[in-house]
C-alpha cells in the first residue's frame, strides 16, 4: 500500500476532517492549508495556492459542505 500524500482526488473522510480543523482552526487560506497538508501528510507540494484551493475544496465536498460557503470560505 502507498500512503497517501493528501492529493485532494484521494483524501480519506479522516483526511478531510483533519484538514478541515486545521484549516479552519487557524483561519488558513489556500496556501497555508497547502502548507499545514504538506507537513501533516508529506506532500510534495508545499505552500502551492492552487493544491491549497482543490484540497480544501475536496475536503469540503467529502463532508457534504459546500467550498464556497462558512465556514471555508
């Protein structure tokens, strides 16, 4: 098995909750929630906007929230 580096087409339910109390917790923009799933999970993509932007949207979606709306955006 392979472990999974957060690429937002493969987060986990857990993934997402994860993600979404970091992101949220900290008031992170994109490029900090990048940032904060790069450490967590040892992603290769660092503090880049647009991983931030479709993970969170991701994240949101998995937990029936919409990316647009509170509390993600």
């Amino acid at each position: 098995m392979t472990h999974n580096t957060g690429a937002p087409a493969t987060i986990t339910p857990e993934m997402a909750a994860q993600i979404r109390r970091v992101a949220l917790r900290r008031g992170l923009f994109w490029r900090a929630a990048a940032r904060a799933a790069s450490d967590l999970w040892g992603s290769p993509w660092g503090s880049n906007q647009l991983f931030g932007e479709d993970l969170c949207a991701a994240a949101a979606e998995l937990l029936g929230e919409n990316p647009c709306r509170e509390p993600w955006n």
